[in-house]
C-alpha cells in the first residue's frame, strides 16, 4: 500500500468548505482556485494550503500540479429552478464551466474526480447536454457513476439533494460506489446542529448578526422558511434574501404571513447556524470585517461531512490501486538530477500526457550495477506519481563525468525539446572536452560546430 497521501486538486474552490472534508478524509489538496477574491482570502485563512485567484477559463491545466482527485461543485446558477436565467451549459456566464471541469481532467488525466451540482441539472431540458458531458469523459476512459442524493440521509442535519458524478480512470480498475446512507437514528436535526449555541451570541465567531427579517424575496414570502427543532434544516442557500428562519418562536409560516404577527417573525439564521448546518467546525470562520452577505454566500458548498463520505471510497481504491501497480524503486543521484535543466511544469504535465496516451516511449537509463538512474528522471517521476509502466536499459560507466556527457549526447536528441533548452544543452556540450566525450558521435559533434 502507497504511504503518500492521495493529492486533491479543488476547482471552484469557494471559501473552503468542501476543503474540510477532503481534509478530514486524510487527502492532500495540491492546488485550489476561484475567481473570488473574498473566498481565497477566507480559503486561506482557514487552511495551511493556499488557494489562488484564477479563472479557470483562462487557466491551462497543464501549469498546475498533477492531483489524483479533481473535485468541482461549479457554479449552479445556471441550472437551479429558482434562477431567472437558467440557461443551463449554455449559459455563458457560468453554464460552460462544466466543460472547463472536462478540459481539466483531459489534460491531467487523473485517476478520479468528483462533480457536483443542483438537482436540478437532472432537468429534461438539460439532459442531452448532461449526457453529453458523461459520455465525453466516457470517451476519455472514465467509468462513471452518477446519483441524486439527499445530504441529510448521510448525517448532514438539513434536507440538501446534489446530483454527483464520480469518475474513475478505467485502467485503475477502481470499483466504485456510492456511500450507504446512515441509519435513522444517525440522521441529524436543528436540534443536534445548533440548539447548543441558541444563548451563545456573539459567543462564537460568525454568530452575532443575521438578515434583516423583513428582506424577503418573492420566492420565500412563497412557501414555508421555517423548519422546527425536531426536523432537518431546508436547504442552506447563498442568496441572502432566502435565508431560512430560526425555529423559535415556532410554527410560524412567512406564505401566510398576512394572518401572523410580524412583531413575533423569527429571525434568519446567522453564518455560524449556516456553517453548522453545513457540518463546518466552528474552528473555521470568516475573516473579521467581512460583509454579512458574503458570509452567508459562502456558506454554500458540499458539507464537509458528505464530501469526506464521497473521497473516502475514492481514496481507497487509488491508494489501492497504487499499492497493486507500485513501480521498480529506482536510485536517483542528485548531481545528476540537477544536471539537465529540469522541465518547467507545463512540460512536465505535457509529457506525462503523451506518456499516458502513448506510453514510455523512451526506456529509462541506468548506471549499470548501481540502478541509478542517468537519463530519464522526468519519466521516473511521472510514473512513479500515476503508476504508468517503463522500461529501463542499464548502461555502463567510467565515473559521473561520462554519466554527464552520455545525458547531454542523448537528450539532444529528445522529441520533447523546444530550441531553448537544445540551446542550453549545447552550451554544455560545448563546455566539455570532445574527447572527454564518447558518446558524442563525431558526425554529430561536426554538425553542431558547423
């Protein structure tokens, strides 16, 4: 079984909340982003990895590092019932980025990822475009498995329906499925999540203010907003004018409001009651000075405790496969590491690609009777981190020099190589003495002199 933890890249990162539970499931998250501001800033207080601000419409996938995982709850605006304008993917603003999502996962090639969204992207009028989206990643090589769940049958304490995709890579042979829901008497209320902090306010951080009780939207003067101790929340929302009611006074339903006492209204939840109904620890907050409606914006997310319970079984099974497909342990001189000017991080990710679709074209050099590795440290890298098969040839040599002049001669050669880095290997070449150099074909000396 590999020792490493399993790397976590979080698109649409938000301001951390789904961060936790890919933390609490004991993954590494190697890189996250959002095009907001406010949310990295609050990303970055409440984690040691830092998130950046980026778009990932202008972001190439293959300037970011290589995570086994690509989690994504891009945004729903686009598809939820109570938008105006749900145009669904192709909505420019913000429908499209699923396909982004899609480009990510192309270009890295991970062993799984994770998709979340509404219900409502289940809509008849988004399901050719939703099916076209499974069977791209089918084309792709990904097993895919697809459910609409109720958060709250998992232990979140509010009744919260997502639609999950989970992709595995099919060469990983990763069976995957969904978590079981928790027994009933596992299933959490108002009472569990918040009842402890009702005399608590402004005892703990994000718990002191709350919405304005009389800033409605049409859509909440519309129905019932309040949820009573015994139940689970409704669901947790960005929009601050649809933040649901505190269960106390109780019974009070705002679509009949014109029979009911205005002077008793119950107040909206604070960010704390949101965060808690999230299953976010009252360790994280938000940073002081923060706007209350960016606050309850980024409230939303996937509950950390339903976003442990999707990893979980995915990180086994890449831990799993690791450990089943573990490739040859080889040596690596330091010296000779560093001696070729090493690939810059898109170069990188390019050829493990190519490695991926190809494979390892090119066998990997080794210092005879020392298992050293001389040519190929890049290769060895990559399929140690994706487990991809190699070939190795030993070679021998007379002492590190030869080692050298042998790396120069041989990655002249290299398909891979823009006219920088032929350039800078030439300079290298030519620091060294001809004759110090059998493996430099003369032939091949005389061309480049000339």
């Amino acid at each position: 079984m590999s020792s490493e933890k399993v790397k976590v890249i979080d698109l649409f990162c938000g301001a951390g909340v789904g961060a936790v539970g890919i933390i609490d499931a004991n993954c590494e998250i190697v890189y996250a982003c959002d095009t907001s501001k406010f949310a990295v800033e609050n990303y970055n207080h409440n984690h040691n990895h830092e998130a950046v601000v980026a778009n990932v419409r202008t972001l190439n996938p293959l300037d970011i590092p290589y995570g086994d995982i690509i989690v994504g709850g891009f945004p729903c605006k686009s598809f939820s019932i109570g938008s105006h304008v749900a145009k669904g993917f192709d909505d420019k603003d913000t429908g499209d980025l699923a396909f982004h999502f899609y480009r990510f996962v192309k270009s890295l090639m991970p062993l799984g990822f994770v998709i979340e969204n509404v219900s409502a992207i289940t809509r008849d009028k988004f399901k050719e475009d939703l099916n076209s989206l499974k069977q791209a990643f089918k084309d792709l090589g990904y097993l895919i498995e697809d459910k609409l769940l109720d958060c709250y049958d998992y232990g979140v304490p509010q009744n919260r329906k997502r639609f999950f995709i989970v992709g595995t890579r099919a060469d990983a042979k990763i069976n995957y499925e969904f978590p079981d829901p928790v027994p009933e008497n596992e299933k959490r209320t108002l009472r569990d999540a918040i009842y402890d902090i009702k005399d608590k306010m402004c005892e703990l951080p994000n718990h002191c203010d709350h919405h304005d009780v009389m800033d409605h939207s049409p859509r909440f003067r519309g129905m019932n907003r309040q949820r009573q101790w015994d139940q689970p929340a409704f669901t947790v929302v960005s929009d601050t004018r649809n933040i649901c009611m505190y269960p106390e006074p109780p019974n009070y339903n705002i679509s009949k409001e014109e029979v009911l006492d205005k002077s008793k209204m119950p107040r909206r939840f604070t960010p704390r009651e949101n965060l808690r109904l999230q299953t976010v620890p009252d360790s994280f907050e938000f940073i002081e000075g923060s706007s209350l409606s960016m606050q309850y914006k980024r409230c939303s997310g996937i509950p950390p405790l339903m976003m442990r319970k999707l990893i979980e079984p995915l990180r086994d099974g890449i831990i799993e496969y690791k450990g089943r497909n573990q490739v040859p342990k080889l040596n690596i001189d330091k010296e000779l590491e560093n001696f070729i000017t090493p690939l810059a991080r898109r170069q990188r990710n390019s050829l493990a690609l190519d490695i991926y679709e190809n494979g390892c074209r090119d066998s990997i050099i080794l210092w005879k009777g020392k298992n050293i590795i001389v040519d190929g440290h890049n290769r060895y890298r990559i399929c140690q981190e994706r487990n991809f098969e190699f070939n190795t040839i030993e070679q021998d040599f007379s002492d590190i020099e030869q080692a050298k002049s042998f790396m120069i001669s041989n990655q002249i050669t290299r398909r891979n190589l823009n006219s920088f880095e032929q350039v800078e290997l030439l300079k290298k070449m030519f620091e060294r003495k001809k004759e110090d150099n059998p493996f430099i074909k003369k032939s091949l000396y005389k061309e480049i002199s000339d």
